[in-house]
C-alpha cells in the first residue's frame, strides 16, 4: 500500500468498521480519524500496516473456522 493507492475510507469500509469504531480500537481521536479519510491529514504509516495486518490476521482466523 502506497499513500495514491490507500484510501482510509475503502479500507475502514472493507473491515466492516466505521470511524469512530476505527477510532476507538486505535485509540485516536475520531477527529483524526476524519481527517484522515477527507485527506486533511497525511494517514500515519502505523495506520497502512495494523489495517494489513488486521486483514491478515482476520484472512486466517476465516480459514481456521472453516478448517474445524
């Protein structure tokens, strides 16, 4: 993910997660959170990897429920 592909609002959308539910998990003012997803304000780079890593880690706790 580079900052022209990343779009916050696809991505919190993909997860099944609003702003402020995104904000609550990170622990971050949901105002950033906004500002983030209208461009205000440059997305942190710890915000592109925990979104890769949650996908992941939810990619494979789906194929360790289907596997049971």
């Amino acid at each position: 993910m580079n900052d022209q592909s990343f779009d916050l609002k696809t991505e919190l959308k993909s997860l099944g997660m609003t702003q402020k539910e995104f904000a609550s998990f990170t622990d971050v003012h949901i105002n950033s959170v906004s500002r983030w997803v209208r461009g205000e304000l440059k997305v942190p780079k710890w915000v592109y990897l925990l979104i890769k890593y949650y996908k992941k880690a939810k990619a494979i706790e789906e194929l360790s429920i289907s596997i049971k």
